[in-house]
C-alpha cells in the first residue's frame, strides 16, 4: 500500500479540503524517513525549504505524508498559480500523454507547439507583430532571449541589474546579482556582463527619473553604448526582494534603449501569468519589452518556458540556432494551453488583485504595532515584507528565518528572498479561499507577537 492509499483524503484540485489541519510535529515521522532517503540519496547541493513529503496539493493547501495540512503561501515559487492538479490541466495532460509524449519539435513538428507559440503572441504586451520559441526552463528561456538579441544587434555586452535573479545556468549566473547560494565558488562566468543599479524606494530614496538617469549613466559611462546588445529586467524583481521599482523607472530605460537600438528584455518568469494582477507585470508599468521571457505559471506546474517578441528580431536567428530536445514538449504544451484558458475565463488577473488587497490590508495592520515591518511592497498577489531593525533599518535576516519556521510549525508554509535574506514573499495559488489566506496571516500575526 502506498502513501497515497493510505490516506482517505481524496486528490485532485479542489477536492482536498481546504483548511490547515496538524496531526503531527513538522516534520511529521514519514516526512523524517523521506529527509533521511534524501540526505543519502541527493546530492547536498539540491536544499528544501520545508522538510516536508508532499503527497497531494490542490487549491491553497499541501498535504504530506503525515496527513498534515499546510497552508501553501508559496505555489512551488510562482508555478502553480492556477493550484495544483486543476481539473483543466489533468485533463488536457491526460489526453495528449496518450496520444504521444515526444518527437521532438525539430524533428516532426506538432500542433500544441505552435497553439502555445499563438497565445503567446496574443497575451503579451503590445500589437506589434511577434513570435515565439519555447524552452524548458526559465533559465533556459533567458539564455536564449540574449542570444537572440546578439544576433540581431550584431552586440556583446548585455546590462542586467543590482538585485536581479536570471537562473543557475552559467551565463545566468553572471547576469544573477546574488553570490550565495548562486554563484559562489561556481565561476568563471560568462564574460560582457555587466550591472546597473536598480531602482529601489525603500533604500535608495530616488524617484523613477532620477533612478533612470542614475542607472543609464553607469550604462553609458561603463559599457559604452554602441556595444550594448540588451539591458535586461524583472519588472517586479523576484529572489532579489519583490523589488517595485519607482514610477517612471522602467519606461524611462525603454526610452532609452529604443533610442540607442538596444535590445529590451523583460523577465517576467516570476510575475507573468496574472500573478501581479495583470497578465504581465509590464503592462502595469506602461512598458513593451521587446523580449519577454516567462515560464513558472505558464503550465500549471509542468516544465515548459518560453521567449516571445518582436518578429524581426526572433528571426534574426539563423534557422537552426534555437531549440532543444525537449523544448516544447506536447505534454508540457497541452498544460500550459489549458492553463492560459484558466487564467483567461477564470479572471485570475482580478483574483491576484483581491489577494494583494488582503495581504496589503492585513500585513499593513501588523505593522502597525510592529516597527521590524520596514517596508510592504508588491503587486496584486506578490508581496513581500522587508524585516528590519527598527533602531538601524538594518536588513534583519535571523528574524525572518525564525518567522519562518516558525510558521512552519503552524501548518503555514512561506518562502524567502531578498540580497540581504530578510524578506518575506508571499505567492500563494490565486485560487486560494479567503477564509484560508486569513487563517494563515493570523499564524502570521501570532507568531511575530510571540517573537
């Protein structure tokens, strides 16, 4: 008999019950002996957040091994925004795994691809005339949106910005702000990196125009402008602290790169897919990007990533030069059609806005008795808290692991991020219930009090 069969809790989406439940310590004495297995079987390198053995998940709950019931304020980092198992997702998955998982798109082309490829083309911003390629990871999908810019600019030197996050591959690495745990004792990286600061209210006081002005100036002054090929940006930025850069910030760089015929990468691997409460964060800051990367939200939580932008510039590419094995895998495709149809019929984008007001409204009033709440930011349903010492301002990153795990142990499960580790993200499933959202920022309130 199976974890699975051993508990009567049925699976599936919506069907498991939404509400936190302890039966045991976390973690729970299964969950131990799956820590265990890891410890000896994986390698050190690969962490956790939660020592936890996760059998189902559905809405805005995850149950382990144990029969525990956590309330899930993470969604895998921004996968599952739709939730886990959504029937829509099952479904279309199902079908096209018996129909054929693989014959590699270069090879014998398939029509799922090129349906993704469409949507893609249609949701993101701006009506120009554009085009896709799709990948199996965000890394993978960054790697190549810079590649397409070097092509078409005939240029080296790509600007990526303080704070930002772009992956673990080698050249992502480079463009990663972060030392530990990304880069460290990992190089030599990618050479014609180079780093701008961003902008950031909290700390650095400046309004958009004079962030730009500051930014394009390290630009002009360090890299020279006739061999930058991209500037690339999280609109929201995502591991460096859900960063909200000042108004006018971002369209001043696009200004700028418009003018000086530099490539305008936008990554919205974290914030796209209505997570912000539009379906692209871009469009709540009046942008265009000429490349866009997404990928997380994109399949309800199979692999799958994706380079959409202008048509002249993803053809400048030689036909030959982007792919992969399994980049657009039909079952990959199939989820992420189904899940695109979720975020549209279902208004998911007016959701991710009801939730930011819940978390602004809650998270507000506990800062007001609580001065190591430095500074709440975010858009719709991707907020964070910034722990501080309320003496100094000084980033306080014990608090926040303590607040944490302490969490944690009341059943509510929430994520880390930030240069200086002391911010708290909150990412819950946009088909979270209130009741649920509210019982877990009351674990919230209780145990900063009790901190």
């Amino acid at each position: 008999m199976s974890q699975l069969d051993s508990l009567t809790v049925p699976l599936g989406g919506p069907s498991l019950p939404q509400e936190r439940r302890l039966v045991t310590s976390i973690p729970g004495p299964r969950s131990q002996e799956l820590m265990a297995r890891k410890a000896a079987a994986v390698s050190a390198g690969v962490g956790h957040t939660a020592p936890l053995s996760i059998v189902a998940a559905g809405g805005g709950i995850l149950l382990d091994a144990d029969g525990n019931s956590i309330v899930d304020l993470g969604s895998g980092i921004a996968v599952t925004s739709i939730g886990n198992a959504h029937p829509a997702v099952v479904a279309a998955v199902q079908q096209q795994v018996a129909q054929f998982t693989h014959t590699c798109f270069m090879v014998a082309p398939y029509e799922p691809y090129v349906a993704v490829a469409e949507a893609l083309n249609r949701i993101t911003p701006g009506d120009h005339e554009k085009k896709t390629a799709l990948f199996n990871s965000g890394a993978e999908a960054v790697e190549n949106a810079v590649k397409i810019a070097r092509k078409h600019t005939g240029r080296q030197a790509v600007v990526a910005f303080d704070h930002g996050y772009h992956g673990r591959t080698n050249l992502t690495m480079a463009l990663t702000a972060k030392h530990m745990p990304y880069k460290a004792g990992f190089g030599p990286f990618a050479p014609e990196i180079y780093r701008a600061p961003m902008s950031y209210p909290y700390r650095d006081g400046l309004d958009g125009a004079a962030a730009a002005k500051r930014a394009i100036g390290v630009i002009e002054k360090h890299v020279g402008v006739t061999d930058v090929a991209a500037i690339i940006i999280e609109p929201i930025q995502g591991e460096g602290g859900f960063i909200v850069p000042a108004d006018g910030f971002l369209p001043a760089l696009q200004e700028w790169a418009n003018a000086n015929g530099v490539v305008l990468i936008a990554d919205e691997i974290q914030t796209g897919f209505a997570r912000t409460g539009a379906m692209f964060a871009s469009d709540l800051f009046g942008i265009v990007p000429d490349l866009i990367t997404t990928a997380k939200g994109i399949a309800g939580g199979l692999p799958l990533a994706a380079v959409t932008g202008r048509a002249e510039i993803m053809d400048a590419s030689h036909t030959g030069g982007l792919g992969g094995t399994y980049g657009g895998n039909p079952v990959a495709c199939a989820a992420a059609l189904a899940a695109i149809e979720v975020y549209e019929a279902e208004d998911l984008s007016a959701r991710a806005r009801h939730i930011g007001e819940v978390l602004e409204r809650r998270l507000r009033e506990i800062q007001a008795s609580d001065p190591r709440l430095g500074d709440i930011r975010g858009k719709g349903a991707m907020i964070a808290v910034e722990f501080v010492d309320p003496a100094t301002g000084d980033p306080d990153a014990a608090l926040t692991s303590r607040v944490v795990r302490a969490a944690l142990d009341e059943g509510v499960l929430m994520l880390t991020c930030g240069t200086y580790g002391n911010v708290i993200r909150f990412l819950p499933p946009l088909v979270i219930g209130d009741d649920l959202l509210e019982d877990a920022l009351d674990v919230l309130a209780h145990v900063l009090s009790s901190s």
